[in-house]
C-alpha cells in the first residue's frame, strides 16, 4: 500500500512534533567511563538516527578521534563528565553538516569559557539556553515544509500523473535541499567571524 503525498506531508509534521532532544537533567551528574557513554547516547540519541536498527550513534573510536583533534578536552583518569556528554550530543548534531575543523573554530571559545567553569553560565546553562528555542523553532520549521510542499505541488502540472509525482517529489526536495545548502553556507560565514574575531 503507497502513501499519498498528503499523508506522507502529515506523518512528515507529526514527526516534528516527536522531535526531542535530551535535557541536561536527563544526563548523568557523575563522571562515566567511556563503555557507560557510549551506552548513555546510543539509548538516547537512537530515535534521532534515519536506520535505527543500523546507524552508530556514536563509538569508542569517535570519541577518541574527537578528543585527539581537540572537539572534546580529553576525560580525567578515562572518566568523562556531564560536560564531555553535552559537548558530544552537540557534536553528534554538527557533524552531519559542519567539517571536523568548523567544529573545532566553533568549540574552542566554548570549551575555553565554559568547561568546567563553576563561577558564572557553564556547559549545562548553556545547553539548556540553547534548546529552549526548539518548540519556536519546530513552529517556523512545520510552515517553511509545508510552504514548500504546496509549492512543488503546483509544479509539472502537464506531466502524466506517475512522471507529475515523481517530478513534484523531485521538486521538494530541491527546495528542502536548497534551504539547507543556503542555512550550511550562512552557518560557514558565521563559524569563520568567529575565526577572525579570534585572530
């Protein structure tokens, strides 16, 4: 049984509405080794992932690449806190966008100012600062899909009806597509003002 491209536009805003992140409260407030991370974050993030049944969330390996390069201060005596887990859930999102090095540009004044910082905003003041924009954002993000969907659906109106919803879900995509290369660039600019602010 196919699903119409109305009921497939739904099921698409439903699942935005199912969007959740985890909440600063929802992470451990005592240091974790790393079999205990990586157990915390694939428990948590899993829903986030396109194949869940597949996808890493996130491996030894990963972390130990991500210290060495400098995405995370490296744990003390293998142990990691609060603040590496909020560092590596914001990882996991940066990295299906932004290079290894953007990253780094990005974390340096984060981890400089924040980590471990027990006078004034900390990692976890900052995360929760952060994700309060998500239900704002979720609202604006249901009307630019939607807004885009309604558009494709006035293209290749002279196209059989097999070639027309194929071409139409072509159409979408390039719109969805365009708005993320568009965001991609503008994030990149924004990354290297910090750079240069920093030099």
């Amino acid at each position: 049984m196919t699903i119409s491209k109305k009921e497939l536009l739904k099921s698409i805003l439903e699942s935005f509405d199912r969007i959740d992140y985890v909440k600063s409260e929802d992470i451990p407030n005592i240091d974790l080794y790393m079999d205990q991370v990586t157990t915390f974050m694939d428990e948590k993030m899993r829903h986030a992932t396109r194949l869940p049944n597949d996808d890493k969330i996130l491996t030894k390996t990963m972390i130990n690449n991500y210290a060495k390069n400098k995405l995370l201060p490296p744990p003390e005596k293998k142990k990691y806190s609060k603040e590496h887990m909020i560092m590596l859930i914001f990882i996991y999102y940066f990295k299906g966008i932004l290079s290894i090095g953007d990253i780094q540009k990005l974390f340096h004044p984060l981890t400089e100012k924040y980590f471990g910082n027990e006078d004034g905003m900390n990692l976890s003041d900052l995360y929760d600062e952060v994700f309060t924009l998500e239900n704002e954002q979720v609202e604006q993000l249901k009307r630019d899909v939607t807004h885009a969907f309604n558009r494709a659906e006035k293209t290749f109106t002279k196209e059989g009806d097999e070639e027309r919803e194929f071409l139409q879900t072509f159409s979408f995509i390039c719109m969805l597509s365009f708005d993320v290369y568009v965001k991609k660039l503008l994030i990149e600019k924004l990354i290297d003002s910090i750079d240069d602010k920093a030099e």
